[in-house]
C-alpha cells in the first residue's frame, strides 16, 4: 500500500497487484521520464532489486514482471502462470504439451473454451487488450498539503518567509475544518536545480496555530539552501492527530506549556528533549527509559533505597583501603583525590538479572554482585560506591563509583 | 498567573534576608558549588520537592544539561517526581542557556547547569523569566566571586556540603542582605517520607545533631 502510494509520483493511478507487486497505469505520463526506458531506468535507480516490466496491458506487464526476461515485452515464451491461471488448468493443460503462453495463442479459442473453461480465453485476452480488465486504483489518503508556484524562482529570505506565511495561512483553517492538529510538518522547497531541501518541524501535541508555526519554520528556514532559487513551495502535515477545537471558557484557562516545548523540540531535535518512565529492572543504570515529550507525564514511585542524583554513564574504578570482608570502605581515591569517609551506610546488595542471561559456568552469579554504599566523606560530599564481587571469589573484588548524592 | 517565591525553610522566624520571604518568581537564582560536587543541585531539588505541593498550577519543570546525567531515581527520593521534568540536552553552555531561556519566556521553570554565565546571558535570562512568571536556575561549578558576577539574578548562591546538611553563603540578594546558612538534612525513611530541609542555627549546632 505504501508502495504504491510512493509510485503515484510516476502517474496518479497507480493499484495493488498481490501479493508484492504495483500497477502503474503510465498512459500519458512516461515522457515526463525521458520515455518508457527512462521510467524504468529511474524506478530501478530508486528500487534496486524491482522486477520492472512496461506492456500494453496490465495482465501481460503482471506476467512479464514475474516470469520474462527483463526489458523483454514478448509474451510468447512466458510460462502459463504468467497469466494468473490456477494450478489445475496450468497442469491439465501441461499434460496436452502447452507449457508456453505463445502455444496456448496459437489454439482455436473456442475449443480451448470448450475442453477448459473460460478462463484461460478471458486471461488471454486480457493479456492481449482484447478484453477488458478491471483494475481498483489505490486513493491517496485525503492530504493535508499546500503548494506555492512562482512564476519566477524565488531567492531571497525575505520572499521564503511569505511563501511559507501564506502557505501556513492556507493549511491552517483546512485542519481546523477538519478538527485535526499537525503533530509533523514539512515544508519542500523545490529548487530550480531539482534539488529538494526540506524542513522538517515536530509538535509535543497537535497544533495549528498559524504564528507558532510561522515562527518555527522561520527558526529553521536558515539551513535552507535556495541555491539559484525556488520554484515551488510545498508545506505538508505529514502527520496529524485530532485537536478539538479552542473553546472560550469563563474558568482562569489551563495554562498550556507546548509553546516553550515545541521551541525545544525543533530546536534540540526530538532525541534531545525527552521525559523519563520508570523501567521494572533493579540494575541501576537500566532504571530511566526515556519517552517523548508529545506522551503525557508517568509518575514515579519514590524507590525504596537511598538513590544518588547523579549518576556516572559508567562506574568509575576507584581504589580503596576498607577492611574486609564486607564493611565500607574508611578510604577511597577517585581521579586523584583522596576522600576519608566519616559515614556509611549500606550495603544494598544489588544482583545481575540472571534471568535474562545466559548461565556461564566460567563466570558465577557471584562475580555479578554489587554491593553499594552511600558514604559520606569528612567535606560532607557524599558518593554511592560498590564492591564488585565476593571475597574468596574467583577474582578480586574491585571498587566503583556509580553516583553523587550532592 | 502569578506565582509565590519558592519558600526556604526557616527556623524561629529567621530566614535568609529576602524580601519576598524566598526564592521569586519571575527571576532567575544563580547557585554555585565547588567542582566535583552536587550539594548546589541536591539544595535546589530538595527545595522544589518541598514546595512541590504548595505550588498552584501544574507548573513543569526543564532541565537542561550538556551532559544529561540527572538519576530519576534519586530525585524521586528526595521527593521531586522526575516524571514531570522535560529533560533537554544542549550541545554546549551557549545552547543550554537558550534552552532554558526559552523554557524560562513560556512559562516553565527551568533549572541549566553551565560551565559560565555571561552578564549578557543572565541578563537574557532575567528578562525571560520576568516575562513567562517562573523561576530560573542557573547552576555553576564556580567560584564564589568571579568578574562576569552581575546584578541580572535575583540571588547568588554558594552551596557547600557540610556534615549531614549544606551550609549556604547567599552571596547576592536583590533587595537583600547577604548571609551565611546552615541546612540540615533529615534522613527520609524507606516507605513515604522524603528527606527535608531543616534550618539550623548555627555550624556548632550542626555538628551537634551530626554527632548526636
């Protein structure tokens, strides 16, 4: 489906063909590819891997696509499948010796009609445009889309900003209509020199408001290029979500923060601004699953145990002097300052997930275990430190810092 | 909307010399601490998870960073939800300043920590916040006296750890006078109490409760 609605910028009628195929119906519309050769040539260029076949008639460029040589458009050597008949005519046919299309032409119809059915004659002739077929076009989905042609191309900042105002103008009230809100939008500015730079801007919640939009597109328009200039610009909500429709109300109004957050969005980038959720793990750096800011808020359970406010990408090798086996440690440097640690509390005994891991008997559960401490050194700056592994463990023990409580 | 200043815990009717009687809103509150330490960033999300319910309105919070390494888990601990905090990474201090001053113009309360602080970015930030009502905070691994030190903030502060607490130096008050403050931070249990913020006298007192 996808698919065909991406080929309907090779002609505006364009069909399914199940299970993996496209109808292209190209009447009238190759020259504007340098012809049939050219089309082909530039679908392949844009799917490497297409069986692409060019006939007078749909049944025969089914046929041709899936069973003939490529670029041939001769039907005759074609096996029977390539007419879409079913296994049971194919190999009663295949037992009076007609394998190929072309030997299947050369029969009386009427005969053939007679001894099999209908159906090879109908697809016959189909293939051959005699008879005809009924092909159910794919319907674009109703598009949220505004485009701006100027007679002469267009350079200069000061004239992209109109173009873009106006054509913001335009969608705007189409989607209120519709009671809808653009949550992605793209403005493509088609350059005289077939390039085709593009803006893209992101929405926290659906939006139509013309002046934010005209602000955010204006933010972006300076990594646009115009190059020797524009010729056409075309501004599409790429996605939309319902957004009701302003109501005036005598209550103090929600006070609505997706302003500022639609600002961040565009500007960041939609992997910079984020919100968090609370992921079901008792490993500390797997906690934070990140969520995008368009989803509303998930509250947080306040955990169980002390947790740092900062937290290390990765725990940092920190060497120690504690006594052993399992007390905290009375002494630790980290990146060369020592710490003498006044207070500590702990441990918190914190285990790998063996469940989601493949058991290896060369490196025990035992050599996963951390045990974490919160000490506090004599300044007051306190740390969450670990012991990694048991003593009278295969391997040493060794300490981390994980983290920073202020 | 108008929104109250962001209440410090006071004792015996002694809070920090402010004129609102806390951190206003509308304005931007530099905090600075020493390098390699975060008593500055526990100070402020221990102050906004004490005011969390007295704030009217829903209010969301942006945090930006360069380097986004807040822990949700540990701010849930003190008290503050994480899940209402838009948190925002910035490619440098210049765009994490943008960040916030944007957060800062529509509403939000935003806290940035930066490496440095322009006369002309604070002022930026002053106006913005003026504008969107809410409270910004800028927080610094800094000196306690530096030569792009301005008037723009509301307040400066120094934030140190001590033992079981912060000591808090207000450096500058708008319309104050500056001051030394001792915190304490009480333990919070396992189940439903976050820790809080405790005013204490005195540096002897502190260290008085620590010991005891």
């Amino acid at each position: 489906m996808a698919l065909a609605l991406w080929c309907q910028r090779y002609s505006p009628l364009t069909a399914l063909a199940p299970p993996d195929g496209v109808f292209i119906d190209i009447f009238g519309c190759a020259h504007l590819f340098g012809g049939e050769a050219g089309l082909r040539a530039h679908i392949l260029a844009r799917l490497p891997g297409a069986r692409v076949a060019i006939a007078d008639t749909a049944q025969a460029a089914w046929g041709l696509a899936r069973f003939g040589e490529p670029g041939s458009e001769d039907l005759k050597p074609l096996p029977l499948a390539a007419l879409g008949l079913d296994d049971r005519t194919i190999t009663k046919l295949r037992r009076v010796g007609i394998r190929r299309v072309g030997e299947l032409m050369r029969l009386p119809r009427a005969e053939l009609t007679a001894g099999y059915g209908p159906e090879p004659v109908r697809k016959l002739a189909q293939a051959l445009g005699s008879a005809a077929e009924s092909l159910e076009f794919v319907k674009p989905p109703p598009e949220w889309r505004e485009i701006l042609h100027f007679a002469e191309p267009i350079f200069a900042p000061a004239q992209l900003q109109a173009a873009l105002a106006k054509l913001t103008a335009r969608l705007c009230p189409r989607l209120a209509g519709a009671r809808l809100g653009a949550t992605t939008l793209t403005a493509v500015f088609f350059r005289v020199d077939a390039r085709r730079p593009d803006i893209t801007l992101k929405f926290a919640a659906p939006c139509r408001d013309e002046a934010q939009i005209i602000k955010l597109l204006q933010e972006k328009l300076k990594t646009v290029d115009p190059g020797f200039g524009v010729d056409a610009v075309a501004l599409t909500a790429e996605q939309t979500e319902t957004l009701a429709p302003a109501q005036i109300s005598l209550e103090r109004p929600k006070p609505d923060f997706s302003k500022p957050a639609n600002t961040l969005l565009n500007r960041l980038g939609p992997e910079k601004i984020w919100r968090v959720q609370e992921r079901a793990t008792h490993v500390p750096e797997y906690v934070t699953r990140r969520r995008p800011i368009s989803l509303p808020p998930v509250p947080w359970q306040r955990p169980n145990f002390r947790r740092p406010i900062k937290l290390l990408e990765k725990p940092d090798a920190i060497s120690v002097i504690a006594p052993v086996p399992d007390d905290p440690p009375v002494l630790f440097s980290w990146r060369g300052k020592s710490h003498r640690i006044c207070k500590a509390t702990g441990p918190e005994r914190i285990a790998r997930e063996w469940w989601r891991h493949e058991h290896d008997n060369a490196r025990p559960e035992t050599e996963k275990i951390r045990d974490y401490y919160a000490v506090e050194d004599a300044d007051g700056a306190k740390f969450w430190v670990f012991r990694a592994g048991v003593h009278g463990g295969t391997k040493p023990v060794q300490w981390f810092i994980h983290g920073f409580f202020g | 909307m108008t929104l109250p200043p962001l209440p410090l815990p006071d004792l015996d009717g002694a809070p920090p010399q402010l004129p609102q009687g806390g951190l206003a809103a509308g304005a931007v509150h530099e905090m600075r601490g020493v390098e390699g330490g975060f008593a500055h960033l526990a100070f402020l999300v221990l102050l906004l998870a004490q005011a969390g319910g007295a704030l009217p309105g829903e209010v969301p919070v942006l945090w930006v960073s360069a380097l986004q390494n807040a822990y949700p888990p540990g701010l849930a601990w003190l008290g503050l939800d994480p899940g209402k905090i838009f948190f925002a990474q910035g490619r440098d201090d210049a765009a994490c300043l943008a960040s916030l001053e944007v957060g800062l113009r529509g509403g939000m309360a935003g806290i940035a920590e930066v490496g440095g602080l322009s006369r002309l970015a604070a002022r930026r930030l002053a106006l913005a916040a003026r504008e969107g009502g809410g409270w910004g905070f800028v927080l610094r691994h800094a000196a306690r006296r530096t030569p792009q030190d301005s008037a723009a903030c509301a307040t400066r502060w120094f934030i140190e750890p001590a033992p079981g607490g912060f000591r808090a130096e207000l450096l500058y008050a708008k319309g104050g006078r500056p001051g030394v403050f001792f915190y304490e931070v009480t333990e919070g249990d396992h189940d439903k109490t976050p820790p809080a913020l405790i005013a204490v006298t005195e540096w002897a007192d502190m260290r008085r409760r620590a010991a005891g």
